[in-house]
C-alpha cells in the first residue's frame, strides 16, 4: 500500500521506497484507508504537532476520514480528544472509539466549551479539517504554546483573520499540511516516520481504520444523499476486491456508477470527479465532512 497519482487506472507508479507491506490480517478495503489519511495524521500529530500523552487535542469536523483517523492515532498516543461535528448520531458512535467530549457544531462556537473541558487551559493541539470559518475560533481555543494544523477546508472559507495578540502571547505555532510541493525525500521521510510510529500500531489491532461504505468498481455510483457531506463519516472505499476476500467484508451498501469516460463523471460535483480522476491514495475515495 502507499501513496500515488492517478489510483483509479489500471496501473499507477508508486516510488518504491514509499511502498509499504500490508499488515497480514488486514482487509483489503482497511489497507486502502490508510496510506493518505494516516500518513496525514503522522505529520499533524506526531511529525510537527508534537502531540504526548496526557495532551488535548481538538479536532472540528471530526467524523471525516482525516478527523476519524486523528482521533483513533491521538487516543493510541495517550492523548485526550475533543471533537465537533454537526451530527450527535456521529459524536455518540465516536465514543466507542474513545472521544472524550463530543461539541455538536459546524459553526465557530465551541471556544468555551473547550475551555470549560480542559481546566480552564485550551487545547493543546487544533486539527482544523473545516476551514476559515472557525480559523479563529480554533486560535481562541488554543493554550499556552499550543499548535494549530491546518489541513482541510470544506467550508470554502479561505481567509480569516489573526489575533496577533493571541499568537505572540501565547507563543502558538500555526502550520500547514500539505504533499503537494514536497520534494521526493521528504515525501519518503514521512512514509518512514509513519511506518515507525503509527504502523505497529495497526499491526496489532490498536488502531482500526473505519470504512463507512463499500462500493465495487464495477457498480460503484452511490446514492446521492451518500456523497452529502452531513451523511457520510470515516471513509468510504471504491475499488476492485481481493479475489480472497469473502464477499461478506464488502459492506451495506453498493449501487451502480460507470467510471468510465468524461461524458459520464460530467454529472458529478467538481469535488467527486476530482476524486475519481485523481484519486491520490489507491483505491479509495475520501469523504471528508
């Protein structure tokens, strides 16, 4: 499994140093749900985020396959969670995975409730997947020295303002996550970082990757209300089975989408046929909420 461009052709060139061996008891469609998205959490959590045991995290949007994935590799590393989503169906089935405080929102409310949580002293750690739309309600949020990731915009907000006080008295860092200009190297030392830190603990069951719905490619166009970003949580999968793969393991849900052509994804958001083109991590498809 890894990363690569174009995961919905036949073929797709992988650099071989970023292959990575499959843990032997993991489903296809699991493996398929962990390159992009964990390596992802590697370096908002681990590489530049820095997040230990005993920490808060807050992560807005939470249901998504990128806040989903962040909350399971927070609770791994000993930390504690605090989540958002629009959805209190999603934030209940998010406690099995060890969700501390569940906020249900998708506006830029929920600074006091954070402070009330943490004792008064803010979050650690913010993954912001939503975007500027509560950019500075993530900042008020923050403690002392606290980091903030950047990694998702859903909202389409792509510029919020500062606090400059906020910043340069609490000493926060505020960064990006992003492959898109890295060079090959540091592309291949996140796959190291993440094969050494988050790997064992997919190995040996600790971690879980959790597939929302299945679709073969063969009959994979989902129902409309499916693609709705208030509907879906974690990550749905899109690809061709393991031949020795029980069928049973294919999940709920399938319905038919000729992935074939430009004339047919032409009735698609931008979004998904974006997705279906230029899927980056083989085969899968990421919904994000």
């Amino acid at each position: 499994m890894g990363r690569c461009a174009g995961a919905y052709a036949e073929y797709a060139l992988m650099d071989a140093r970023e292959a990575i061996a499959i843990p032997a008891q993991l489903p296809w469609e699991e493996a398929a749900g962990i390159p992009l998205t964990f390596m992802v959490v590697h370096d908002m959590l681990i590489a530049q985020g820095k997040l230990v045991a005993g920490e808060w995290l807050l992560v807005t949007g939470i249901s998504s396959g990128v806040g989903v994935a962040s909350l399971q590799t927070a609770k791994a590393l000993g930390a504690k969670v605090i989540g958002t989503s629009g959805s209190a169906d999603k934030l209940e089935r998010l406690k099995a995975a060890g969700l501390d405080l569940g906020i249900r929102t998708r506006a830029g409310d929920f600074c006091d409730a954070v402070i009330a949580a943490t004792g008064g002293k803010g979050v650690n750690l913010v993954v912001n997947n939503v975007g500027g739309s509560v950019f500075a309600e993530c900042v008020r949020a923050l403690a002392f020295q606290g980091r903030l990731a950047t990694v998702g915009y859903v909202d389409g907000v792509l510029k919020a303002e500062i606090d400059i006080e906020a910043l340069h008295a609490k000493r926060l860092v505020l960064f990006g996550v992003s492959n898109k200009l890295r060079s090959a190297e540091q592309r291949l030392e996140s796959t190291r970082g993440f094969v050494a830190d988050i790997l064992p603990a997919i190995a040996d069951g600790r971690i879980r990757p959790m597939i929302d719905r299945v679709y073969p490619s063969t009959n994979c166009r989902p129902p409309k209300p499916t693609w709705n970003r208030t509907r879906t949580w974690g990550k749905s999968w899109c690809g061709c089975p393991n031949p020795e793969t029980p069928a049973r393991a294919w999940g709920e849900t399938q319905a038919s989408l000729p992935l074939a052509g430009s004339e047919g994804l032409r009735k698609y958001p931008a979004r998904i046929r974006a997705m279906l083109r230029y899927g980056k991590q083989l085969l899968t498809i990421a919904c994000t909420l």
